[in-house]
C-alpha cells in the first residue's frame, strides 16, 4: 500500500465563537491510501483543544503510514483496526479516526459498496443536521435562525458560554421567536458551575430547548451525572465523554453522550460506544469539528444509529474541498457511490505534496 498526505487550510464563512474560544479556520490534513490503483482517503484536523495542529498530525500519520506496511491488503488492514490491533496508544484518536476513514473509502471502492453497507445498514443513511449558531449578538442568532429555517432546518445548535449568562437566555429566546417551530439544542461546552446550570436550565427548559450538551466543565462526570438526575432537560455528555471507558461510565446516566469520531478513535469506536449504550437509556448524538465534507462522511454514515445529528462542520466552510454529504438543506446523506461517497469539488486538488511513501 502506497500513502500520502496534503494539507490544507479550511477557512470559515464566519468567525465561530464558543464560549473557550473564537475560530476563523483550521488545517486539515488529508490521508491517502493506494493499492492496486485504487486510493482511499481521509481526513484529521487541526484543533487547539486536541492539541494538534498540521505539523503533529503529519508525523502521526508518517508514523501510522510505517505500520500499514506490514498488512498485504487494506481489508486486512482494517480487519485489525477493528479488532484493535493496529496502531499505538500513542496515535491520537483524529489520526486513528482519519486512517479508519480512508480504509474503509479504499475498501468499499474495492468491494463496489458504500460504507454503509459495509457496517451492516441496509438503509441509505439520511438524517437532519443541527445547525450550530455561535455566541453572538441576539439579533444576528435571531437573523441566522430565520435563514437556516428557510433553507430547512430543522433543528438549530445554540452556542452557550458568555461572561453575563442573561446574554444566553436572550440569544436562545431570540432564536426561538425567530424560528418557533425549530427543534433548539444548547451547547456551553461546559461553562457552567452546578449552580448556574441549576438557575439556568429551568429558563431554558420554558423556552423549548430539547437538550443541552456539557453545561458543567469537563473533568467531574460525578457531577455531570448528577445534575442530569435533576435536570428539567436531557443532559448530553461531550467533553466528558471521550472514549469507551468514559461512556462505560456514564451510561444510564446521562441522557446522551456526544460522539465525535475525531475524539473517540473513528467508525469502529463508535460503533463500539454505540453498543455499549444501547438499552441503558442514555442515547447517542453524533458530533463533529469543523471539517470538509471528506471528513464528516464517515459518521454520516453512522447517522442511522443516533437520536440527534449534528454533522454541520463542513457547511461552516467559505468553500469546502469535497462534495458528497449533502445537509445545504438541513438533512445530511451518503451518495450511494463506493467508500465514503465523496468526490473533490471541481477545481480542488487531493493529490500528495510529494509525499507520497511507497509501503509495499
């Protein structure tokens, strides 16, 4: 097998700000895998939070490159990232999520079937995606729900966070009565101290919020599990809920957990957390980084399996590289063609930078 990578740099139509920080673009750095003449790709990106910007990723890759070179074929390959055999405890989940990625792209080319199929589903995923409104004035959220509802969506992701917390419950109203018939889900990626989200969450229960995400700071899902005992709203873990073991403990818990493939590990380890919830009564959100159409295809394809979609990231792009998700509309889809189902946008390269490693 052959790899390759390129980086890019994704800018946003917007500055999108949350309450830790503001961002305006991203490097994504795209993985290539070749056998026999036919390439499969994915997609990691950088992110502060994660502590991984281009360069880092890049090693990583070169690194998981180097040990794709002791498999004979991608199906094997895969085979052993399934199982867990395949890369070190000290590959970061978004490089482990974007190799998952491009494998199962160049294995379901292979195989003539979508990733999808490959899974198990017999149904062509198609869901409706939130659509994230960061912390901004109330009159511009107002004029952003308006707009996203006129283009059909149906659910709208409102950023939470801000020094004066009244500033919320008035961007959150103002949605609200811009858009009355949306489904709203609140977002303070964590925030909140208990006794805010106490004060809060009843506020935002009368304003018809369906449910929030992390209101608490990462670090005490002790905490985060009690207060979603009391909460007058379903409690969605996200940063407190990275991996299998973290959802292990909170299952039944909480009302849902967040899984983003770039945190957890990819497809397979989503799958793993999707299992490992079912019957518990805590339910699964499939969440996303600002990313390329390339990069959120792998869990639009998980989207079947979850009770809330929020695969937004690649519509908060000025110009996405790829094309093959859909979600202009408010409802995200595969395409139907092999692999992951996406193509590059017409005018956009994909190939290597010259560094391409031949691992056969």
């Amino acid at each position: 097998m052959r790899t390759g990578l390129r980086t890019v740099r994704l800018e946003l139509t917007e500055p999108l700000r949350i309450s830790r920080s503001t961002m305006s673009a991203r490097d994504a750095v795209w993985l290539s895998v070749e056998h026999e003449g036919v390439t499969g790709h994915g997609e990691a990106v950088s992110s502060v939070y994660y502590r991984l910007d281009a360069e880092s990723l890049g090693r990583h890759f070169t690194a998981v490159g180097a040990d794709l070179a002791r498999f004979p074929d991608p199906e094997t390959a895969l085979e052993a990232l399934r199982v867990r055999e395949f890369a070190t405890g000290s590959t970061p989940p978004a490089v482990t999520a974007a190799v998952d990625a491009a494998l199962l792209d160049l294995v379901g080319k292979r195989a003539g079937r979508p990733v999808h199929r490959l899974l198990g589903a017999a149904d062509t995923p198609v869901a409706a995606t939130a659509r994230t409104i960061g912390i901004t004035s109330p009159a511009h959220a107002a004029a952003q729900a308006r707009s996203l509802t006129a283009d059909g969506f149906e659910v709208l992701k409102v950023k939470a966070g801000a020094a004066d917390p009244e500033e919320d419950v008035e961007r959150v109203r103002a949605v609200r009565d811009a858009a009355p018939g949306a489904r709203l889900l609140l977002d303070p990626n964590g925030a909140w101290t208990t006794g805010q989200a106490e004060a809060l969450l009843p506020r935002f229960a009368a304003l018809g919020v369906e449910a929030v995400e992390q209101p608490l700071a990462p670090g005490d899902p002790e905490a985060l599990a009690a207060l979603a005992e009391r909460s007058p709203l379903p409690v969605v873990a996200d940063e407190d809920a990275v991996d299998l073991e973290d959802v292990r403990r909170l299952a039944g818990r909480v009302h849902g957990v967040n899984v983003k493939l770039a945190k957890c590990g990819g497809v397979h380890a989503a799958l793993r957390i999707a299992e490992s919830i079912d019957g518990s009564g805590t339910e699964l959100m499939l969440g996303c980084l600002a990313a390329s159409s390339l990069g959120l295809a792998p869990a639009v394809h998980l989207a079947g399996r979850a009770r809330w979609a929020d695969l937004d990231g690649h519509l908060l792009l000025a110009h996405d590289p790829w094309t093959g998700i859909g979600g202009e509309d408010g409802r995200v889809r595969t395409s139907g063609l092999p692999g992951l189902g996406v193509e590059p946008r017409k005018g956009h390269r994909t190939d290597p930078e010259g560094r391409r490693a031949d691992l056969a």
